[in-house]
C-alpha cells in the first residue's frame, strides 16, 4: 500500500516538476528576451500584470503542491533509505525544493517585488529594468535546471519503483 502511495507522489512530483521546468524554460528561452526588446516603461508593465496573474490557484497547486509531494518523498526517501528508488527520490525533492522554492523566495520574488514598485515610465523605473533583468535571468535558468534535473530524478526513482513492482 505504502509503495504504491509513493509511486503515485512521485508521478506527481515529476509532472509537477516538469510543468514548473517548462513554465521556467519558456520565460529563459524567450519570454524574457522577447520583453527585452520593448521599451522599458512597456515591459515594466508587461511584468508587473505577469507577477500578478501568475498568482493564481492552477499555478499554486502545481507549485506547491510539488513542494508538498516533494516533502514527503524526500521523508519517505529518508526511512526506506536502502531502497533502489530512495537516492533518486531524494535527490528529486532537494532539486525542487532548492532550485523552484527557495531560489523562488529569496530571490526572484524580491526582484518582482521591486519591479512592482516602481512606475514603468519613470527613469527610476528604466533603471531597476537593467537591474532586473540582468539579476532575475541566471535565477531562472537555475530555476529551469533544478526542475528539469528534478524530473529527470523523478522519473528515474520511477522506473526503479516499477521494476521493484514487476519483481514483486
């Protein structure tokens, strides 16, 4: 019962993780080189609505929602240490947690935050746009790395929670 509750998570988790990968992908492939090349005042306010409508149930449950089956895989890692899964499952948790949570709060929320403070056609606004831009990108890319490389642990946690399965 247990194992299948732990394969279910980490499925999940993968999922999640992978969607989190992709949205963090789209903004470092394009999405923030694309607002780059607009005016300061205009791509101001194109973030300042994005870091609103961002916040919103689809994105928290698959946000945290990941963190929380996260959680408890690295637990379930934790106990059933000697199990084939339980390196990668760990590894997985850690990624996203590090890499989507944390990296999220401490730093790319703080650089959102001061994006919307500023008025998006004052030259204190042109300013913080260099600024932001520069800081917030290799967050993100680290960001899109965690998450992917916490797919990837995911999926491989996977296959050995699957032939532990066949074995049984």
């Amino acid at each position: 019962m247990i194992d299948r509750l732990l394969f279910a998570l980490a499925f999940f988790s993968a999922l999640g993780s992978g969607v989190m990968a992709g949205l963090f992908f789209a903004f470092s492939a394009f999405v923030m080189t694309a607002l780059g090349r607009l005016a300061p005042a205009s791509v101001i306010a194109a973030m300042q609505s994005i870091n609103v409508t961002i916040l919103n149930p689809v994105f928290f449950t698959v946000f945290f929602g990941t963190v929380a089956t996260s959680l408890l895989l690295g637990v379930a890692a934790i106990l059933k240490w000697g199990e084939p899964a339980s390196l990668y499952l760990l590894a997985g948790s850690l990624l996203y947690i590090l890499c989507s949570l944390l990296v999220t709060i401490f730093f790319n929320v703080p650089l959102n935050d001061g994006i919307a403070a500023v008025a998006p056609d004052s030259a204190e606004g042109a300013a913080t746009w260099g600024h932001y831009l520069a800081a917030w990108m290799p967050w993100n890319h680290l960001r899109t790395i965690g998450c992917l490389a916490a797919t990837a642990a995911f999926i491989l946690a996977l296959c050995h929670q699957m032939r532990e399965f066949g074995a049984g």
